[in-house]
C-alpha cells in the first residue's frame, strides 16, 4: 500500500472587538504578522496557479463570492505579499493571511495521526498570534475553528494529497467523490439549522449548504464537492495533488485523522485501479441530505434509479481495502497498512455505535458532540431548536480558547475523548516529526533563516555568495534528522543533493 503525502489548510474565524468585515483583510493580515514564534517571511509564489484545471485547461478568472467581496471595501493598498503576510515555521508549516482569515496550513505528513497533531498544534499558533495581538491593539480576539459566520460567508477546510501524475480527473473523481460525499457521517463538524435550501434544525456538515455543482476549480463561489484546482506543489510531470475543500474543520484531533484517512484510503485504491465503483445521480444533493437526514439512514439515490447508504459505501471502501492490500492486525508500526488497518476498524466500529451507543460516538465525531451539549441545554431550560441562542453555543463550540470554548468544555467533563498534550504540540512547532520533504524546509528556517531567499512547498532557495541555489524537494524521499544538525549551509545543500542523486530512478 502506497504512502501518501498529506496536509490541511484550516481557514479560521476572527472576531475582533470593535471592528467589522470591511477591516478584516488589514486586521488578518495585522493578526498574522503578530505571531511570535520563530518564523521565516519569504514565501515563494511562483509555483502557485490556482486557475490550473485537472481537466487540462486554466480557467479566464475565478469566480468571486458577494458576500465575501465586501471584505475588500475598505482594505488598504498593498503589494500581494504584505497582505498574504506568510510565514513559514520550524515545523515546515505555513501561516498566512487567506482573503480575511488567518490560516494555518500544516507541514506535510506520512501519517494521518501526524497530520492530526500538526493540525492541532496549529491552533496554538493562532492562539499565540491571537495574545500578542491582543497586547499590541488593545483589542480582544476570538478565533474559531469552524467553517461558517451564520451570516452567509463560508470559509474553509482545506485537505492536500499528493497522487501520482498517471491518475486522470477521472480516475480521482470518480475514487474519491462516494468518500467525500458519505464520511461526514463519521467526521462532520455539525451545525444549527441552514444556511440554503431545505431546512432542518440541525445537521452534520458546516460545509454542505455552499456546494453547487459536482466539481470544478472553484473556491470562493460556485465551490464544488469535488475540487479540480491542478496545483501539484510538486514536479508536474510526476504528481497530481488532490484538493479537496469539502470537508469541516475538526476540533476532535481523532476525526481529523479519519477524514483524512478515508481520502487517502481512496487515493491508495484508485493507484491500483481497485476503487470500489459508485454513480451518486445527484452528488450535491445527496451530499445536503445526508448532512440533514434526521433519520440516520443516510439513503444515496445512484444513476439508474437504485439506492445505497453513506454506511455501505464506506464499508464498501474497507472491504475493498482490505481485500487489495491484505489488511490484517498486527502490521508494521507507522505502515501505511496499520494505518488502513486502524481506520476501517475504528470506521466500522463507530458506525454501529451511532445507533448502538451514541455517547461512545459522541466522544469521537463533533457533530455528534454538539449535538448532545445543545440537547441537554434544550432540556434543561425547557426550550426548543428555535432558540436562538443555539447558533451563539454553537459557534462557541468551536472557541479554541481552553479557557473560553465549550469543546474544551465538554473535554473535561470527559464527554469527549482527551485530546493531545499541549507540551506534545509546542514541540511540534519547534521542528518535525516525520522525514517528509517539511522537514528540509522546516530545518533551514530553524538554522539557516540568514541565507533563505524564500522557500515554498516545492523547494528552498539559499542565497550563497551572491547567488540564489534552488533545491527542488522531492516529496516521496525521506529526508534524515541529520538535516536538523547540519552547522553549515553548504553542508545542508550538499545533504540535499545526496538525497536528490541516491533517488532510485524509475522504470
């Protein structure tokens, strides 16, 4: 079973006293350059292209949300990189200003439990922004980790996994939409009431009133389940990066690495052109029901007039898995068959416990978490769905705040299971914990930040005596920790390229 680079790009919610939306682009990009943790700010765009369509084509423009439009109204003048304000940390993540909201994009990962506490350790990077924000402006901050303002502007959370170049849009959309479409049943983030369509009082997915249209490039507006953006932050005659914006932001570290595992699952069974076969006849509104259906059956109409489940498609997923790759107990520790090993059991077993013991479900999936803390305010004030303060309990959930927010809350009061150690994540920031090409970059701005010219997901470049040298990252090379001990840059380089030539060719 193939391994599979992945990383999250969590977009989070600021509310800052005193200021509105007309500001949030000056006080984001404001808020960014408040971190004080040790950082680089050199971000290098030259490999972005963000009209670059799977499909084989770039789109003229892309399309602009109304309501996020009127963030621009009363932001200053300023080059592209003051605003985007990036920097880069010692872990190899990135943490910029994204069009008003600060964002945390981890460092590559191998493993979806890595990449579960690279996600979390992020949040200590906001909170930290968010205190000597605080102390400069005079202002009080409030950051959440969610996905909507309940005023009609959504926000995102990104997912990134790196695939081979030989998988067409095909092979990927029709592998990975089924998952996309039903893992929010283990892995949503829940929300009161809608924003569009149909309503309901309460429902799985933050994200699912937004999608439009099954897929295509689009981000901001018209934003699709399955995204086609053809970025690869990698050589582009090798890898595809699968972009998906679909999913919810998690505050469960648990379910951070569910959702993600689910995808890569896919991804590993479309490489060997095993994906179980699935033709959703509406792929949005099966998604919009499955976030709304009450009943939990989670029903999918199929083309031809036929019906399955959100269940049995995952299940169909594992079977398969299980079936191609050998997936047994006992495997290899860190093996990406451990890891598979680990997700269909922990997907199979949280699956009958939905209906069996919601409250085991409840301390691993938020939008079952939620939903039981808004359930006994309800019965315990004698209210019903229709308070309105539901939406404030709600948002609030998602407080990263230890102090201030009812998910840490509902943490200890053991309603939800103990989530990472905080030394544990502040560890993670200093450097990184998986040898993925992060951990180049995260080393050179750990001990070479005076001879960084800038650096991005693809590569580093190091001005030495008057020359910029670039250094392509290969992403699937395992980079040592004798990178993180280097003493000089030209070693470091040097280290780099050994890597580089010891690269077994292929064919």
């Amino acid at each position: 079973m193939r391994r599979i680079l992945s990383g999250t790009e969590t977009e989070y919610g600021l509310l800052i006293e005193g200021r509105g939306a007309e500001e949030q682009i000056d006080d984001a990009a404001d808020f960014v350059r408040s971190y004080p943790g040790p950082h680089f700010a050199g971000w290098d765009y030259r490999f972005e292209s963000p009209r670059a369509d799977l499909r084989g084509f770039s789109v003229s423009k892309l399309a602009m949300d109304p309501v996020d439009a009127q963030f621009d109204r009363g932001a200053k003048k300023r080059a592209a990189e003051d605003i985007r304000s990036d920097r880069i940390l010692p872990s190899g993540a990135r943490f910029y200003n994204d069009h008003g909201h600060p964002e945390y994009s981890t460092p590559e990962c191998w493993t979806s439990q890595e990449l579960a506490l690279q996600d979390a350790a992020g949040e200590l990077v906001l909170l930290d922004a968010a205190r000597a924000f605080e102390a400069e402006q005079g202002r009080k901050v409030r950051i959440y980790k969610n996905n909507t303002d309940f005023h009609g502007a959504s926000y995102g959370a990104h997912e990134s996994y790196l695939a081979p170049r030989s998988l067409s849009f095909e092979d990927l959309y029709h592998a990975v939409l089924p998952v996309l479409v039903a893992r929010q049943v283990l892995c949503g983030a829940g929300k009161v009431g809608a924003e569009s369509g149909r309503s309901c009082v309460y429902q799985l997915s933050q994200r699912a009133d937004f999608f439009v249209e099954p897929y295509n490039t689009e981000t901001l507006f018209r934003r699709p389940i399955f995204n086609t953006r053809d970025e690869p932050h990698a050589d582009p005659r090798e890898w595809v990066r699968l972009h998906v914006i679909s999913g919810d932001a998690n505050m469960i570290a648990s379910a951070t690495a569910r959702k993600v595992g689910l995808v890569k699952l896919a991804v590993a069974l479309a490489i060997e052109g095993e994906a179980p076969v699935w033709r959703l006849r509406r792929p949005v509104e099966a998604f919009q029901h499955i976030s709304r259906d009450e009943t939990y059956r989670f029903e999918v109409e199929l083309e031809g007039g036929s019906w399955t489940t959100a269940h049995e498609i995952l299940e169909s997923y594992f079977s398969a898995a299980e079936a191609v790759f050998g997936l047994v107990p006992n495997m290899a520790e860190g093996s990406p068959e451990a890891e598979g090993h680990a997700l269909i059991v922990e997907g199979r077993t949280l699956m009958s416990d939905l209906t069996e013991c919601p409250e085991r479900f409840a301390r691993k999936v938020d939008w079952a978490a939620k939903k039981q803390m808004l359930e006994q305010f309800i019965e315990q004030d004698a209210g019903d769905w229709n308070d309105g303060r539901l939406r404030a309990f709600d948002l609030e959930y998602h407080n990263i705040d230890p102090e201030e927010g009812l998910f840490h809350a509902l943490v200890d009061m053991g309603a939800v299971e103990r989530q990472p150690n905080s030394a544990d994540l502040r560890a993670r920031l200093a450097r990184n914990f998986e040898g993925t090409r992060a951990r180049a970059r995260g080393a050179a701005v750990a001990t070479f930040k005076g001879d960084l010219a800038s650096a991005s997901w693809r590569s580093i470049v190091f001005n030495v005596d008057g020359e910029n040298r670039e250094l392509l990252l290969d992403p699937d090379v395992e980079y040592p920790m004798q990178l993180e001990e280097t003493k000089d840059v030209g070693t470091f380089i040097q280290c780099i390229q050994d890597l580089k030539s010891s690269k077994p060719t292929s064919g």
